[in-house]
C-alpha cells in the first residue's frame, strides 16, 4: 500500500509546480498565509481592488469567513469576456451528446452571445441583483449560459441535479426563495427521456413562488407552457439584446448556492461567495490539473455537483481552457463511450470518480485498448477514497503507466480543492488523497479533541480559514456553525475519518457521521430514513451504508411496519419507488429487511453502528452492544439477515 508512483520526467520538467517549489512554497504559504492569497489573487481582474485580503475567524461564538470584502468584480467577465481579444472563435466547450454523433462546438464569441442575450431575459424579469435562480438542466451547453447569465447580474445560480426528482426539486426552489427556474423539455442520459419539464411544472406547483420558467430545447419534444409564466429559451434569447453590462459584485456576495446532505433531514444550501472562490478555484485548478495552453481538460461529473462547478465549469472558463461537456453515461452505447470522446478530442487531463472506473474495470482492458489514449497526460479522481485495484487500472491501462492521477479530496462545502498529491510535485501513492494544497492547514483530531502529531488516525479538521470556503448555510446560520465549527472549536470539522502516514501523505477512512457516499454522492440517513417512514405502512426506518463493490457504499433500509401491515414483495417494490420518486434514483435501496424492533439504546436512539455490521454479515463483531434497550431485538434481525442470505 505505501509503494511510490515517481513523478513522469517529462511532466515534471515543465510542471507549474515541482518538488522543491512545492515544499519552499506550501512552508511559505503557511507562514504568511495572507501574502499568499494576496498574490494569488492578481489571477482575477478587480472592479475594484480589494485592501484587506481576509478578516477569519473559526471560533463558534465569534465565526467571520471574509476574503477580499472590499474589493469588486464580476464573474462572468473573468470566466469570458477577457479571454475574447485573444480566443473569440476558439472552442470554449466541446459538447458530446448522449448519442454518439451528436456534438456541438460552442465558440468564446458564442457563449458570450448566449450568455449576455439571457442575462438580459433574465433582468428582463425583474431578477436582480441577489434574486436566487434555480437551474434544473441536462448536461447541454445551455446550463453552462444559465449559470454565467446568472452570476452576469449578480443574481445567484442553484443549480439542481438533473436526476433529483420533482419533490426534491420543489424543497430547493422553496428554500431558495427562486422566482425563476431555468430547465429543458427533457434530458437524455443513456438512450433513456428525462422529463425534466414535466418535473419542473410539478415542482413550481409545489413549492409556490415562482413567476417564471424558462425552458431550453433538447430534444424538442412538445412540452406543455404555462401562458404567461413559461418563456421559450430559442425564442427570448432571439429577441434579447447581445450586450448586457456586468454588474459590479461585492467579493463577500453570493455566487451560487449549492445544496447537499448533511446528517439531519432537510438538505443544506450552502452559499459561496464571489471574490474568494474564483480566485481560489481558478488557480488551483491550473495547478492541481497541471493545465498548460491548448491542454483539452473534460470533467465528468454531473453539473447537479460541486465538482462540475469547481473544476468542470469555473476552473477551466475563468482560465480560458478548452473543455469537453459529456451528457451522457460511461456504458452507452457500449463501455468504449468515454475513451471513444477522448480519442477524438485528444483530452490531456481526464477528472472521474472512482465509481465509474470500477465499473468499467470490469468490462476488461479491451474496450479501453482500441482507443488511443496517448493525448492523456494527467488523470483526476474525487468523490470518494480511490481503493488501490482501481487506482492501478486507471494508472495502467487508461493512463498507460505515464500519467500521474490526482486524487483530490474536498467537500460542497470547502469549494476547492484541499488535499491532493500535485502532479509534478508529489509522487503518488495509491489510495492517497495526497498532501494539503497551498496555505490549507490540515489537522487530525483524537477522540478527545487534541491535535495528532505526525502519523496517526483522528478525525479531519482544518485550522484557518480559505478563500474557497462556503460562508453559510442558506436560512440556517446556526446549523453552519453547529455543524462544521462547533465539534473542535477553533477548527474547520469535515465529517471524515482520516490517517496520515510517516510522509506526511493523508488517507481519508470514510465518513464519520450519518451520511453515506453512494457513487460519490452524499446522502443523509435521516433523509433516507424519513422518506420511508412516511409511507403508512411504516412505523419506523434505520438505514445504513453497506459495502458495495461498485458504488463504493450501497443502501441498507431496516423498515419495522405498523401492525396490520403484512410483510410483502410488493411492499417493498412500494417503498423502492417511494424513495426514487422522493428523492431521485440515486437513493434506490440495495436492499430492505423488515425487522420487527430496531435496536436502540436508553434513551431511545437507534444504534445504527450495530445495525451497519449486522447489515455487512458481522454478526460476531457487534461492537459495544451493553447500552442495548432490548437485545432480543439485535438477535431477531441477525437471524432474519442471515435467513435472507
Ligand atoms: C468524500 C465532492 C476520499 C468525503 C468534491 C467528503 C473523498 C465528501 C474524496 C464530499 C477523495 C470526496 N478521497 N474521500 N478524493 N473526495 N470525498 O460534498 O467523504 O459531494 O467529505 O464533494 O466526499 O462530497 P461532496
């Protein structure tokens, strides 16, 4: 486990970031973590130039996450119009649709057009500056222009994931408050329709408040409008005038708000601002990635997530790169797709989840080796810890054995990048989220809240602030502060488990909280449990997360019913759609056992540590099982768990 990738010569000999400039620049960047930021931040063209580069503060009674507040700017001139006098009519995105044979270049010049044109539909509507607009869109060009139309007039883009359904769509309009929701007729994603209108038109009805829907085409399906409240996107954007004015965004103002699960039941928005995040976001993806001028870069997560936004959307346009934008699945139409899109875009930086590469490992080396690959120079992983099978087939067979892989590991809630082996910088070590980036202070906590030093396993922290860093939760301040700084005072909390190695490399262990990461995605126990108990039939849920070789965690529901409720197929069947049309198919169970008691302790809280090992087949091994309530209840679920074998 602790072999050493060495770092390629050649990428190593014009790297933005070598071994001593790594190690001279991370020790500075520590010591004089301001001056830092400072020069970092030239990356951006100012409105008005900032004088105080950061005002932080990580004690809960006293929190201010402030970065450049006085200086301002627009993000839509940084992501394109200054990139214009040089690269108007060079490709900005190279789309590749869910169908082999559909693609589309979208030009500088073009994207401009677009985005100005919609900038003005949207004003045009009374969004203004602040006004949150919700985007609940495929994978097309077109969300690309709705999120920087968006940041053109300082309103603030929360971006929907395309596979969330109607109801989880309308809790994110309501709790955003969006008068405006941008969505399509329908999506593609592996020969299969999306409705997304429909889902859309449902969700404004249930959540109230929206004035506005406008819908881009796709697939030109005939879709209802509503009269008055529906705007054709082709239509408006044809009427609009090509020039909007930037507005001018304070750096400590809204960017967007993105939402994910926490360990409670509602999900949480949390809110980026302007300033620090383009500048952080910016430079770090130019050096994580390694990106050089004419690079091709393709990320490719969903757009529904901060990766997409990061490292798919505003690392590449506020850097004036090329970038691939894949709508469809990595299996269709058959497991050659993605190194098919490589091939005839002559990608050099490739950025996936480990989820994915298992599952095309298994598939075998051939679909990979009748493609040329050799444009790859350097690969990408998040989402989850990389186990080390996978990390050697994506280093051997799709990187051929000459591409470093960048295991970067951060949060919805960091913005950027934090722990990641920089490529010609740090050799790789399989399975290891590398070592912290520029000026980010990484700390492992023992169970009594004391900083580990040098090797050992603990929970990770970060001391000081970045300015990627979200700034709140959206309508909840409090659970911001209670969630991420009041579990080690002084110190950033991420939920995960951590150990750091004699070299001073870290490896995250997995979450430590109630929430799983199901391909790479998060979702809360409670979120989970809640929607199950809402169908009549149930009294009570516990879910837990089990190993699954593929999604990396797999869904385990313990559902104990209401009496008079028989135990029954069709039962279940009821309860796996329940939880697809409530939350989206991500959330489909691997599996539900009815037990007739949930094991809880005295005070009546559910011990789902038990519950998981019962769940993975660890019946000898329930761990501390003396707080118990009622221990028959443990035996009777082990019994039914191994029945069901
Ligand atoms: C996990 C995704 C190990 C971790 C950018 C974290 C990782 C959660 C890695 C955040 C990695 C992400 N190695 N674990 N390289 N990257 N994680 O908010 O548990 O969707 O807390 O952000 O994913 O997921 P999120």
């Amino acid at each position: 486990m602790s072999e050493l990738f060495p770092i390629p010569q050649t990428l190593a000999a014009r790297a933005h970031v070598d071994q001593p400039t790594y190690r001279r620049r991370y020790a500075e960047s520590l010591r004089t973590t301001e001056d830092f930021w400072e020069e970092e931040a030239a990356f951006i063209d100012w409105i008005r130039p900032f004088r105080e580069v950061s005002d932080t503060s990580f004690d809960p009674a006293d929190l201010r996450i402030r970065w450049f507040a006085d200086g301002t700017l627009n993000a839509s001139v940084n992501c394109i119009d200054r990139h214009l006098p040089a690269k108007a009519d060079r490709p900005a995105i190279l789309w590749e649709g869910d169908r082999p044979g559909e693609s589309r270049t979208v030009t500088w010049a073009e994207l401009a057009d677009q985005v100005n044109r919609l900038a003005n539909v949207l004003r045009g509507l009374g969004v203004a500056k602040g006004d949150v607009v919700t985007i609940y869109m495929p994978v097309i060009p077109e969300a690309i222009v709705a999120m920087m139309a968006c940041v053109r007039i300082g309103a603030v883009h929360s971006v929907v994931f395309s596979g969330f359904s109607a109801e989880a769509l309308a809790d994110r309009i309501r709790d955003a408050g969006a008068r405006v929701v941008i969505t399509a007729d329908e999506g593609l994603r592996g020969g299969r329709v999306v409705p997304l209108k429909r889902n859309a038109d449902r969700a404004v009805a249930a959540a109230g408040g929206v004035d506005h829907v406008i819908v881009a085409a796709r697939t030109g399906a005939r879709v209802p409008l509503t009269p008055g409240r529906d705007i054709r996107w082709g239509a408006a954007l044809a009427l609009a005038d090509p020039w909007c004015p930037p507005a001018e965004v304070g750096a400590d103002d809204p960017l967007f708000v993105l939402y994910t699960s926490g360990s409670t039941g509602r999900p949480k928005g949390l809110v980026h601002a302007t300033g620090g995040y383009l500048v952080q976001v910016g430079t770090s993806w130019r050096t994580i990635f390694d990106w050089h001028e004419g690079d091709v870069f393709w990320c490719t997560a969903d757009i529904g997530w901060v990766t997409a936004h990061s490292y798919k959307i505003y690392g590449p346009l506020l850097n004036g790169a090329t970038s691939v934008l894949f709508e469809g699945i990595p299996t269709f139409p058959d497991h050659a797709r993605w190194w098919s899109v490589i091939e005839k875009h002559r990608v050099a930086i490739f950025y996936t989840a480990p989820t994915a590469i298992r599952s095309l490992m298994r598939e075998g080396e051939a679909p990979v080796l009748r493609h040329d690959l050799s444009s790859l120079r350097v690969l990408g992983s998040v989402g989850e810890p990389i186990n080390p099978d996978a990390w050697r087939w994506l280093h051997r067979v799709v990187g051929g054995g000459r591409c470093p892989i960048v295991d970067t590991y951060w949060q919805t809630e960091t913005g950027s990048v934090l722990l990641v082996p920089i490529p010609g910088a740090v050799p790789n070590k399989p399975g290891a989220a590398g070592k912290p980036y520029f000026g980010i202070c990484p700390v492992v906590m023992d169970s009594a809240g004391r900083p580990v030093a040098g090797a050992g396993r603990g929970s990770l922290c970060f001391a000081g602030s970045w300015p990627a860093q979200a700034r709140t939760i959206l309508n909840d301040h409090d659970r911001f502060i209670r969630t991420y700084f009041a579990p080690f005072p002084d110190h950033y909390f991420t939920g995960d488990g951590v150990e750091r190695d004699r070299d001073g490399y870290y490896r995250i262990t997995g979450r430590i909280d109630d929430v799983l990461n199901v391909s790479g995605h998060r979702l809360g126990t409670v979120e989970l449990e809640s929607t199950l108990a809402s169908h009549p039939a149930v009294a009570e849920a516990a879910v837990v997360g089990i190993p699954h070789e593929i999604k990396g965690q797999a869904i385990f529901a313990f559902v104990t019913l209401k009496s008079g409720h028989p135990e029954s197929g069709t039962l279940r069947a009821a309860l796996v759609a329940l939880m697809r049309e409530r939350i989206g198919p991500i959330a489909t169970p691997e599996a539900i056992l009815w037990a007739p008691a949930l094991p809880k302790n005295r005070a009546g809280k559910i011990l789902r540590r038990v519950l998981a090992r019962i769940a993975a087949g660890n019946y000898d091994d329930l761990g501390d099982t003396t707080t118990l309530a009622d221990p028959e209840a443990v035996d009777e679920i082990v019994r039914r768990h191994r029945a069901s074998l």
